[in-house]
C-alpha cells in the first residue's frame, strides 16, 4: 500500500512538473512582430508564396487571410487595411469561405466608408450570394445598394445587368440572349469594290 501511494504521489508530482515545462514552453515562444514594417514583411512573404504557387491552396489562402487580418487589427486606421481585408475577402471567396468572404467585404464599408473600393465589395458580395449561396434576396440587396450608392460607378451597370439574371440558370440566361439577338437588326459591312 506504501508502495501505491508513492506511485501516486510520483505521478502527480511528474504532470505538475509536465505542465510547468509546457507553461515556459509557451513563455519562451518568441514574440510575433508587430511593428508596421514586420507585419508589412509578413504580407509580402504570403503574397510572394501565393504568386510563385501554381495553384491556390487553401493553408496557403489561410495564411495571407490570416497576415492581412492581423495587419488591419494592428493598424486598422490605416487605408491599406482597406486594401488587405479586400484582398482577404478575395482568397475567403476563392477557396469556397463564403460566408468568410462576405464579413471581409462587409468590414471594408463598415471601417472604411469613404473607401474606393466599396462599389466592388457591394457587386462582389452580390456575386456571390448569388452564384455561390443562390440567396437571391440578399444578392438583389446588395446589387440595389450598389446601384442605389453609387449611381454614376461603372460597376452600378454591372449590379443591374446582374440582377435581370436574379434566380435563373445559365440554361435560361442563355436562351434570352439567343432571343435578344434574333431581334436585333443585324449590321451588313459594305464589300469593298
């Protein structure tokens, strides 16, 4: 029985000193740089990676995702936040993270309202509801404040094109246009003499 307890006793004694080598373990990491110039120098190592990749892998999306993130929480005044959380939101989306892509574009107008690139995060995010989510109300919403916003933006004709094509399938959208251009008069180029 003494012999027992003193397994016991040893046993605890062994995890307690587990955790606390595990404990400076974790203090000893060293600290992430958070200086404008390391997390500047973080970005361009990921975009460097995502440049020379042949294809986009989802680790690889995560990690700029994940560089940009922390650069906007850092310096989230700075208008190139505005920059990476639109980019974040551009990978969120091309890795299939909707819902992700969307908070990101969402960010962008809600932190950076006088931002040039609110017209394309409203006609992206329409997008994908759309295409991706096939949540027409939502799509049809973000196409209207688009177009409703920005009136005189180049990409408000794009937002109402796109929503005459709301909820139908490529086989529809494709008939349409078959029908538009049997009605139109067709051009005929004089032949030279």
């Amino acid at each position: 029985m003494l012999a027992g307890t003193y397994c016991l006793i040893m046993s605890v004694i062994s995890c307690g000193n587990k955790q606390q080598g595990q404990t400076q373990t974790i203090n000893n990491a060293p600290a992430k740089d958070t200086s404008k110039a390391g997390l500047l120098q973080t970005v361009r190592a990921v975009e460097a990676k995502l440049k020379t990749s042949p294809t986009l892998d989802a680790y690889t999306a995560n990690l700029a995702i994940s560089a940009y993130l922390d650069y906007a929480k850092y310096y989230p005044t700075d208008t190139l936040s505005a920059a990476f959380l639109f980019n974040a939101g551009g990978l969120a989306s091309s890795t299939a993270q909707y819902p992700r892509a969307i908070t990101l574009y969402q960010n962008v107008s809600s932190k950076f309202p006088q931002s040039r690139l609110i017209p394309e995060c409203l006609l992206v995010e329409g997008f994908i509801y759309d295409n991706n989510l096939n949540d027409t109300a939502n799509a049809r919403k973000k196409y209207n404040e688009l177009v409703e916003k920005y009136p005189h933006d180049s990409l408000a004709i794009q937002a109402k094109q796109a929503m005459k094509f709301l909820g139908k399938t490529p086989d529809e959208i494709g008939k349409e246009f078959e029908e538009q251009n049997k009605t139109k008069p067709k051009e005929h180029k004089k032949a030279k003499a």
